[in-house]
C-alpha cells in the first residue's frame, strides 16, 4: 500500500488549494494497475478537515484500489460516505459507478468492498478520524487479503466482537442494502446535502453536492469552522485561482474566502463541513 502526501498552497491566509493526483483508478504513474503486491497493491492520500488541536478531523483519503480486491464485511466508528470517482466498485450488493454516493451511520456492519473489474477509485469519508478504524467480525480473523494487507503496513486487523444490531449478519458474506434501513445511497447531481450525525448533534459532520450555474458568483465569505471543498465538473475561479476537476480547497474557521464564480460551463463540487457550524455561509 502506497501513503502518499503533498504540500498544499495557499490561496488567501487560511484557505489552502491541493490537487488529487492524476492516474485515476490505476494510480499514479500506474502505481496501482503494475504492482505486484500479493491481493494488488493500493494507494492512497488523505485530505483532512481540522486542526491538530481538535478533538478530532473530517478524513477524506483519495483511495485507489486494483481490480477485484475483495474486503469482507466490516464497520467503521464514527458515520462514513463513500464516493466512487473513476471505475467501479461493489459495495453490499450495489455496484456503484462514478458519482455513486453510499452514507452509512456509525458502527453499521456492511459490505463486502470488491473494487471493480478494472479497478476503482473512491473517496471514503470519515466524518471523524478517531473513529475510522472500526473492525472486521470474528470470521475474518484468517481472510487472507485483511490480514496481508494490515500486516503490509505494520498493522494488526482490528478483530472484534460485532456491532450491536448485526449479530444476524453471522455467516452470511453480503449484506444486501434492503437490510440496511440506516444506509442510504444517492448520486452527484446538485442541491443535496447528507448529515453525517444525528440532526441535532452539533458536531455532525455535513457533505454537500452544491452546482453553481455559469457564472454565478459567491461573494467573500467565512465559516464557523473547517470546511472544504472538491471539484466534481466544471470550473471557477477563487480570486485570481482557476479551479478544475479535482482540486480540493481547505477553509480553516474564520478565514476569508475570496469571490468565487462559475466557469462558463458551471461548477459541480462536494463540500465538507467538519462540524454543521461550517454549513452557513457568514458575509
């Protein structure tokens, strides 16, 4: 498995502009289509949404995954979404393809994750970092990809008695997204918002599908706290930056962000409120 990092730049003080890294579902450079790791090698960059001092981050890694790795069940700690960018994955017995968006709440057992038949590339969400980890159900302590790839990276795979509510998922290898009432799915099409959290927690996490039509100009603004946000399609323009598919801002709290316009063909992106106090826009 492949971490990567990079140095973002700043485009005003406390807004900072990064770029995913070109390669799509194979990686870059073909890292991910010519490894020859046991089970395919993956890659991956994390983009977070907070500050060190906090009591935890918004995580958006960059994962890309070589065709047919398979990832048993498994649940996460703290609420998830999951987008697919580039190819396609199965996830419970959904195949998503790109714009695909899947929302699950915290410590819900679901799956499997078997990348596409030529590989997938998707961002998963973690509304909290501390909570990513989660773990894998007692069957899984011997499933070969879990284990080798954990121990690739020093790890032990986190074994661990189920989540309440999913002892019936017990020797069943698909959990069908019609036995998941908490778990829902959509598609990237504008002026969609998901709480991730429940929707009186102050600190739920927020993503936002938010289009701009051609042209359209948002005044300078700030927010409460850290937020971010990643180009889908199209274009804009934040000062004198030109924004494109791909790249990804980062607002610390109380920055000023500058006037953003469309491009000509409009602007689509995904934001990320690390806590709802970042969802209002302060002018």
């Amino acid at each position: 498995m492949v971490l990567a990092t990079q140095t973002p730049r700043l485009l005003a003080r406390g807004v900072s502009l990064s770029r995913l890294k070109p390669g799509g579902k194979d990686g870059p450079d073909g890292e991910v289509l010519n490894s020859d790791e046991p089970f395919g090698g993956t890659w991956s960059e994390y983009y977070t949404v907070g500050g060190e001092d906090q009591p935890f981050r918004l995580a958006i890694p960059d994962i890309r995954m070589p065709r047919n790795q398979y990832w048993p069940l498994h649940w996460h700690d703290c609420w998830i979404v999951v987008v697919v960018l580039d190819g396609s994955a199965l996830l419970c017995d959904w195949w998503m393809k790109p714009g695909d968006v899947l929302v699950s709440p915290a410590k819900e057992e679901y799956g499997p994750v078997v990348s596409g038949p030529k590989g997938v590339q998707l961002i998963e969400v973690f509304a909290q970092d501390i909570g990513a980890l989660g773990g894998y159900a007692p069957e899984c302590h011997d499933h070969p990809v879990v284990n080798t790839l954990y121990r690739a990276n020093g790890m032990a795979a986190p074994i661990l008695p189920r989540p309440k509510g999913s002892e019936g998922h017990a020797g069943n290898q698909v959990t069908p997204l019609a036995t998941l009432p908490n778990v829902r799915t959509g598609h990237l099409q504008g002026g969609q918002r998901w709480d991730l959290g429940a929707p009186d927690d102050p600190e739920r996490g927020v993503m936002l599908d938010t289009k701009l039509a051609a042209g359209e100009v948002v005044p300078p603004h700030r927010h409460r706290d850290w937020r971010g946000l990643m180009i889908w399609d199209g274009s804009m323009r934040i000062g004198d930056h030109e924004l494109t598919k791909d790249d990804v801002v980062i607002v610390e709290p109380d920055a000023e962000v500058p006037a953003y316009q469309a491009g000509p063909q409009g602007v689509h992106m995904m934001e990320f409120c690390r806590t709802a106090a970042a969802e209002p826009l302060v002018f």
